[in-house]
C-alpha cells in the first residue's frame, strides 16, 4: 500500500477524503494480540512448533488404554510447562509492546508549517 499525502488547500477535499478512509488514525500499533485473540492465536503459534506436536501427539496418545505407556497427567506435564511458559513470555512481551506503542502514541511532536 502507498500512503498518500494531500495537501490543505481546498482544491482536494474529494481526494482526501477518498485516501483518509484507508488512513484513519495516525497511530503506531506493533501488539500481536487483543484481549480477546490471545489465547487461539497463542496457541495457534505454538502448535506451528515440531516439539510442541510431538509432546501433544503423545499426551493424545496416552489417553488410548491400549497404547497408554506413563501416566497421562505426567504425559501432559511438559507440554503444559512449555505451553505457559511460552504464553506468559509472550504475554509479557506483548504488554510492554503496548506500553512503550502508548508512549509513543501521546507523546508531542512538532509540525513543520510554513
């Protein structure tokens, strides 16, 4: 996408009203997630990961008689571990994207004007 730039001299009040509708705001926003996406998109993330499959594929695994070798509760344990490990870490780092994306958002800047 192209960001255009219209001047304030009238003659392009249709233009810009056209540009300005796919450039509403002028804010900085570099989060992953929103309250409510968190958690399928988190893990949606963390299946993409091969260990993360295996360790799911043998807690699936355990919950068959036939084939159960461990307890399933200790089958489900690391991956467990690992899951929320990985959310908390990503949960951290997304909430100081957001604070820092605030600062920056109300922060004062200057306007070169003739």
């Amino acid at each position: 996408k192209w960001r255009i730039v219209f001047p304030d001299n009238g003659r392009q009040w249709k233009d810009w009203k056209q540009a300005s509708a796919f450039y509403s705001g002028n804010r900085i926003q570099t989060t992953k997630y929103t309250w409510f996406t968190f958690l399928p998109q988190n893990l949606f993330e963390q299946f993409h990961r091969l260990g993360n499959l295996y360790f799911f594929f043998l807690a699936v695994l355990n919950w068959f008689p036939q084939v159960e070798d461990f307890h399933r509760e200790i089958t489900m344990l690391p991956l467990i571990v690992v899951l929320l490990s990985s959310m908390i870490k990503d949960a951290i780092e997304d909430y100081r994207k957001y604070q820092f994306d605030k600062m920056i958002n109300f922060s004062k800047t200057r306007v070169y004007d003739k």
